[in-house]
C-alpha cells in the first residue's frame, strides 16, 4: 500500500495541506464571484478551481514534491494541469449533478440560521466536490506527474 511507506505518508499529508490551501482559495474565489457579480454558481466554481490549481501546483512542486526534478517546469505544468482540468470536468459534472439537491435539502432542514439554502447548497456541493477531486489529483499526480520520486 502506497501509504504503508513513511516517505508517501509525508508526501500526502503536505498534498492534504496544500490541497487546504487550495481549498481556502477555491471556497475564498467561488464566494467572491457570487456574492459580487452575476455570475452562475457552476461557473464561479469553473473560475476559482483553476485559481486554486495555479495554487496547487506552485505548492506542491516546491513542497510536496521538491525532489520531483526529472522533468522539466513546463513538462511537470502540462501535465498537472492536464490532471487537473479532467478534475475540472469531475467537479463541474459533480456541481451540476447535486447542487439543486443540496440546495434543497438545506431548504428543508437549515432553515433559520441566518444563511440562505442557496449559500449552505452551493458550498456543501463545492465541499463534496473538492473531497472526490483531491483523491483523483493526489493519485494521478503521483503517478503520472511526479512519477520520478521515489
């Protein structure tokens, strides 16, 4: 198993702290966008994705992975990136799928705690999203990105 080995133990747990970093920056866009244009939920949550991937990869090649130096910057860029835009499409996919439903379900059982179920919904489903999100980055980027590490 790969985390029986103490080296990918560190290596996730500082891709778990970049990726809360990036979280911060994700949930810190989505809401800005939201509450300052017009913008739809599913396309603020486009927008503050790829700013938190911009996050991600700066972090993780520099902290994660710094010994990760058999390809090149541009190289290692494509291909996180690649492995992050196909998040993307997991994450809008997700979005669309259960925003309306935990919009719903706030509706019903989160009412009067002073957020609207449209605020509770949208950052519920965001969550949920990341969470799924995480465990494809983290996988694919191990072993395709920085598949040199040993």
């Amino acid at each position: 198993m790969i985390f029986a080995n103490p080296k990918e133990r560190t290596r996730f747990i500082r891709f778990a702290v970049v990726g809360i970093v990036g979280a911060v920056v994700d949930f810190g866009v989505f809401n800005l966008l939201l509450v300052t244009t017009a913008i739809e939920a599913v396309w603020a949550s486009a927008i503050s994705f790829i700013a938190a991937v911009i996050s991600n990869f700066i972090w993780n090649r520099h902290w994660t992975y710094p010994d990760a130096r058999g390809k090149t910057f541009v190289r290692q860029l494509f291909q996180f990136s690649l492995v992050s835009f196909l998040g993307l499409g997991i994450r809008i996919g997700l979005f669309a799928l259960l925003e309306d439903f935990f919009i719903a379900i706030s509706a019903r059982w989160l009412v009067g705690i002073g957020l609207t179920p449209q605020f509770i919904g949208h950052n519920a489903t965001l969550a949920i999203a990341i969470l799924v999100v995480m465990l494809w980055n983290f996988f694919a980027n191990r072993f395709w990105t920085y598949s040199e590490v040993q």
